[in-house]
C-alpha cells in the first residue's frame, strides 16, 4: 500500500502541477498579447510530443527501471517553468512559450504511460477497474486544487509566484518517488530485452477488437474536443466577462464531480463488476456525455450552468478514460503493458494535436463559441452512432478476455 500511494500521490503533484499550467497560462497569454491564436499555439506545441513519446515513454517502462525514469522525467519538469519565467520578464519572446509547452508536454507523455504500466504490477487483475478509479480520483482532486489554486495566487500574487510554487510541487513529488524503495524492483523480473514495439503492437491488437476500437475512440474523441480545451477559459472570459479567480473557481467546482463518479467505482465494487463486462458501451455512453457538456458550456451565459456543463463534460471524460484504462490493462501481458499504454496515449493526443491544428485554422473564420459548440455536436453523434452499432453482432467488436501472451 506505501507503494501505491507514493507512486499516486507523487504522481498526482505532477498532475497538479499541469492543471495549474493548463488554467493560468492561457489566462497569462491572453492578458499579454490578447491574441487567441497564441494561447493555441503554445496547445499545439504542448500535445506534439504526444505522438511520438507516448510510444517511447512506454518502450521505456518495458525496458528500464521505472523508479529511476519516473524520477528523471519529472525533474525535467523545471525546464518549461524556467523558460515561462523567462517569458514573463521578457514578454516579447513569445517563442519561449510554445517552447516551454513543448518541453511540457514531452514530461508528461513520457511519464503517464510509465505511471499506468505500473498498476497491473501493484493490482490483481479484478481490481484494476477501482485502482484506475483511484488513480481518475487523483486527477480530478487535482483538477480542482489547480484552478483554485492558480486562479488565487494569479489574482493575489503574480505569475512567477506560480512558476515558483510548481517547482515546490514538482520537487516534492520527486523525493515521494525518490523514498518509495519498494518501487526499485517494479517488474524487474519481467522486462524485456528488446524494443520490438512494432512487432508486438502489430501481433497484439488483431487478436482484441475492442482495443482497436477504443483507439479509434480516443483519436477521434480527442481530435474534436482539442480546441475546447484549448481555448476553454478564453471561451469562458468571451461569454462572462469574469476575472480569472471566478474562472478558477467554477472549474474547480465542476471537477468536484467526476471525483465522486470515480468514488463511486471504487466502492460499489459487485456492481461495477458487472458493468465492467461492458467496458464499450460505458466508453460510449462517456463520449455522449463529454459531447453534451461542451455544447451545453458554448451555449451557457451563466456562471452555475457553466459548472453544470463543465462537469457533465468532465463525467463523461472520467467514465470514459476509467473503463479504456482498465480494459485495456486487463488484456495486455504486464511485460509489455507500458507499450499499449503508450500506444494509446499517442493516439489520443495525435487526435488532439490534429485537432489543435484545425482549430487554429478555423479560428480566422469563426468565432471561438462557434466552434466548440460544433465540436461538442460532433462528438455527441459520434458516441450516439457508436452505441446504436454495439447493439448489432459485428464480429469485429467481439473480444477474448484473455492477456496477450508473450
């Protein structure tokens, strides 16, 4: 048990550290430049990294000893508070910007993969479905600690009082790891010895339909929501008109709720049993409601409906990425485990960088609502066709439980 709460609670400070990027930094642009188009740019350049080194961070995980990478990549962390503080002082190297969300970004696709490789290590297979509740738990907490928090100390102090405490965070975080010793062996006793990732990947996913298709969940999902969540708090800025504390605020309150959600999986354990026989169609049904709650909060000029939206969106996400992570976690041998996970990664944000992109195309023709309420559309038909073909016996959704074998 020490294990697992080093690895989530440290792991978690990282998580904390990112939400409180991803609220104050769009906030910081905009109030500087007051031009959109950067704040996107520096989106793009944060989710590049994730195409390539969600593959590599998860070699890695099958490769190396996790403790030692998780330790080193997350000390890495102090390169893009570094160049933010940098851009603070200099306000006109807006290229530090984009750079410092790309080095972000590669910390994070790096490590995330490497963290959820080590769950099926630390749980036994029936359980995994409430250690992933736990870990979503984690992340929700820290999705509401990182805009109160950052929202407070931007309205109260300044922006380097930012970049200074998320280097406290990232620093504790690390020595968390650093004094887990029981981590050093993490499946040491099952690495690989090479870096077949396409061989395995290619012989691997023929024989699990359901994997494949949520891959094409998580790219097409995150394809269409990229400019959503890119551009969220200046979509919120368009439509109330409120400073950066309320903001901060209400998206704190509306990551309260995927965190009960989340309880819930991890308690009602005989049912969630039975549900997690079904693990596509609860996927579905969370692409439905994340859908739902970005047009709900492009269309929302109220700040409790805004919280409503917010948090339907949000339910929808933790459903969603409870169930993919679980199943696909359950199927997969432990050896090679880090490598469909970063597989998965990768897919996701390949989606949300392609999207990214797209949206900063579409952003010299419509206004910001306009397009996140036709992304949130698009993503709802999406889940709703999704369900409606579950119901019809197509062979190629059908799938063995049994882990891929070596």
């Amino acid at each position: 048990m020490d294990t697992v709460n080093s690895l989530l609670y440290g792991q978690g400070l990282i998580l904390l550290v990112y939400q409180m990027y991803w609220v104050t930094l769009p906030w910081e642009i905009y109030s500087t430049t007051h031009n959109a188009i950067w704040a996107l740019w520096a989106f793009i350049f944060e989710m590049i990294p994730y195409i390539g080194l969600g593959l590599v961070g998860g070699i890695l995980a099958d490769r190396f000893h996790r403790q030692r990478l998780l330790i080193i990549l997350n000390l890495t962390l102090f390169l893009p508070i570094l160049l933010l503080m940098m851009w603070h002082y200099h306000p006109l190297w807006h290229i530090l910007v984009p750079l410092a969300g790309f080095f972000m970004g590669s910390s994070l696709a790096s490590v995330l993969p490497i963290t959820e490789s080590c769950f099926p290590l630390l749980s036994p297979a029936d359980f995994l479905l409430q250690m992933n509740a736990r870990w979503e738990a984690i992340n929700y907490v820290t999705g509401f600690l990182g805009p109160l928090i950052g929202g407070t100390l931007l309205a109260l102090a300044g922006y380097v009082d930012i970049l200074i405490f998320q280097g406290i965070l990232v620093l504790i975080a690390v020595i968390s790891l650093y004094r887990a010793p029981s981590l050093k062996n993490l499946g040491l006793p099952n690495r690989v010895t090479s870096f077949s990732l396409t061989r395995d990947i290619v012989l691997f996913l023929p024989r699990h339909p359901k994997l494949r298709w949520g891959l094409v969940f998580s790219g097409f999902g995150n394809f269409s929501l990229a400019t959503y969540s890119s551009l969220l708090v200046i979509l919120l800025r368009l439509h109330l008109h409120s400073s950066i504390a309320q903001i901060g605020l209400w998206l704190g309150i509306a990551n309260g709720f995927p965190y009960f959600v989340n309880l819930f999986i991890q308690h009602a354990s005989s049912g969630i049993m039975r549900l997690a026989h079904h693990p596509l169609r609860f996927m579905a049904i969370g692409v439905v409601a994340q859908g739902l709650g970005v047009l709900w909060v492009s269309w929302a000029s109220i700040p409790w409906l805004v919280v409503v939206g917010q948090a339907l969106y949000l339910g929808g996400v933790t459903v969603y990425t409870t169930f993919w992570r679980a199943l696909r976690q359950q199927q997969t041998d432990a050896r090679w485990i880090g490598r469909i996970s970063g597989l998965s990664r990768s897919s996701a944000y390949t989606g949300s960088v392609l999207g990214g992109i797209m949206g900063l195309w579409l952003l010299h023709f419509f206004a910001v609502p306009q397009i996140t309420a036709a992304a949130g559309f698009i993503v709802m038909v999406f889940g709703l066709f999704s369900l409606l073909i579950m119901k019809s016996p197509f062979f190629w959704l059908s799938s063995t439980n049994r882990r891929a074998s070596r």
